[in-house]
C-alpha cells in the first residue's frame, strides 16, 4: 500500500472530529500471479491508522456500488475490514533459523 495525505476534520452534523486515512491498494490473488491492478481506498478506523506503513500488506474486505448524483452513475468502492499483515519487503523481519 501507498500511503496518500491524512485527511481530518470536524463533522457538521455531529459535532465530533474525525481522521480519514486515503491510500493506494495492489490487490493480486497470491504472491505469485501478481497483477497492476490498484484502487484507491480510505479508512476512518482510528485504531488501524497508526499501524499502517508504506508498502505494508493488507487483507482487505470491499464491497462494489453504483451510484447516482445529478443524473449520472458513479461507481463506489466502500472498505468494510481491513487486517494489516506487515510488510511486504521480505528482509524487513528476518525469520530466525529452526532449531
């Protein structure tokens, strides 16, 4: 993942701050058949936004929508859960040999 400009503010409507954490998501099936395929997505979980790092793996959970403003259709992509699994650079925490 890419990590993308932290976005906060206060809600109109409730009165109460919030934090909202955009970045960019490389989705493949495994390691092995890796794809380009990207998205960008955007977290409001407090508690995962200080664990995320640059190129950090994720098992994320989306869901897919359409929807209408002004006449036109717009797709949507809502982030229902995401797990961070660490990083995605292999020499980052070496194993330590089997004894």
């Amino acid at each position: 993942m890419k990590l993308l400009k932290q976005r906060s503010g206060v809600s109109e409507r409730t009165h109460s701050e919030w934090t909202a954490q955009p970045f960019l998501f490389e989705f493949f099936e495994s390691k092995e058949q890796r794809v380009s395929d990207k998205m960008k997505l955007e977290t409001f979980d407090t508690n995962i936004i200080p664990q995320m790092e640059e190129n950090m793996l994720a098992h994320v959970v989306v869901g897919f929508n359409v929807r209408e403003y002004d006449g036109r259709e717009f797709n949507e992509i809502k982030l229902y859960r995401m797990e961070l699994l660490g990083s995605a650079d292999p020499n980052a925490a070496k194993e330590s040999p089997a004894t």
